[in-house]
C-alpha cells in the first residue's frame, strides 16, 4: 500500500500598493507616529529563535552601548535615497549619542523600505517609520530603548536640519524615538528645547521641499506612500 502526503500552502499576501494607510489621530506637531502602538508590535508573528539577535538593546543598555559604539564608528555623513532624489546630512559629533544611534541604525538596514509618513508643505517631513510589519519586525531585532534628549549644544530648529522627535508613549520628558527624524524646511524655533537636532541637510534640500509638495490625508499622512530606499553611509 502506497501512503500519499498531500501538502497544501496558503499564502496570505499583503500588498501595500501605495493606498492611505489607517487615519492616524491629530498628534502634537512633531509627536512621533501612532500608527503602531506597542500592542501592534507584539501582535506581530513571532520570530523565529534562529533568526533572533544575542543582543537587544534596552533602556537599561542602550546609553552605555552607544557610549562605546560611538568611539569606534566615527562615520558622520549619510544618504537618505529616494525616488524624488537624494538627501546628503552631516551629523554633528557634538550630540553624540544621537549620530551613533543613526550610524548604528543605518549599519543594521533599519531605514530600509520605511517612509515618510508625516510631510507638511514648507515646514517637516518626518520619516523612519511605516505601516508595515517587516519594519516592526526590524525593531524587534534592535530593541526596546529611547534616547535622552540633547538640547543644549547650541544648535536650533534651522531650515534644513534634521531632528529626533520624542515618543509618545508614557515619556512625559520628552524621551526621543530613535527610530525616527524629522527635517525642517524653514525655521521653527518654537521646536528648540524639546527635540534634539543631531545633523543638517548638506544636499538635497530642495528634495525634501518636494516630497513635503505630495498630496496628503487629513493627519498629514501622504496619499502616495513616499518610501526611503535605503540610507548609505558617506564615509
């Protein structure tokens, strides 16, 4: 008697296809993105253990990591690629553990295939987040953490700078999302203090005017989904 195995596979395919994603709530100006609470996160598959990082950091490790890390990654220049061009930002030395976090997040493909999921015309484009669960996924393999903010070093809300804006959840001090930015397109003053400025625009700038020109939903959110490629490394 022969036995026969018959397998059948379902594929679920999510296809995001440049459509608006879920309406996100009026949020404070630069208030990170509430389109993935933490519940979201942890809805997400679970990762395989073969795949699963030895080292995640925490709010309980990541300073003293990028204490380190920052001494021997002295890279200082990176390339926001996009299909409206490139965005060449100096990071500043002087706020160290801000340009470690972004050469370390740079290092790991995290930027890769996020948005820019909060543009408004002649004033931000925010980015480094998405809807999508591969980039949640992403986090999951870097970490839990939040960064001190770092305001005092002289710098301000310049057209052309680039900017940590804060989390949103449980951080009445201002605590900065590390996985996301935001660039100015004028100056905003009312910013400085709160949010951390830890690199400027050195070319490109009039690439950030147009993806900040795109036609948007109500909570700013572009209609046509604005994608950074990837970010490469200068140095």
């Amino acid at each position: 008697m022969r036995f026969f195995l018959i397998i059948v596979c379902c594929l679920l395919i999510f296809n995001c296809e440049d459509k608006q994603s879920e309406k996100k709530s009026p949020t404070q100006i630069i208030d990170s993105t509430q389109v993935k609470k933490e519940t979201d996160i942890e809805k997400i598959d679970t990762i395989s253990e073969e795949k699963k990082e030895d080292f995640l950091l925490t709010k309980d490790n990541a300073m003293e990591f990028f204490l380190q890390y920052e001494k021997e990654n002295k890279e200082n220049r990176v390339r926001i690629v996009t299909d409206f061009g490139n965005i060449d930002i100096l990071l500043f030395n002087e706020t160290k553990f801000h340009r470690a976090n972004f050469i370390y997040l740079t290092k790991k493909g995290y930027f890769d295939n996020t948005q820019f999921y909060r543009v408004i015309e002649n004033y931000i484009i925010q980015g480094g987040s998405t809807d999508e669960k591969d980039v949640m996924r992403k986090r999951r393999f870097i970490g839990k953490y939040l960064l001190p903010t770092d305001t005092k070093r002289g710098f301000r809300h310049d057209r052309g700078v680039i900017s940590m804006p804060s989390s949103d959840i449980d951080n009445p001090y201002k605590l900065a999302s590390p996985y996301e930015f935001f660039i100015t397109l004028r100056d905003v003053y009312q910013l400085d203090g709160d949010y951390t400025i830890f690199g400027r625009v050195i070319a490109g700038l009039d690439v950030a005017d147009k993806i900040a020109n795109v036609d948007t939903d109500d909570a700013d959110w572009p209609l046509k989904n604005v994608y950074i490629k990837r970010v490469e490394l200068l140095n």
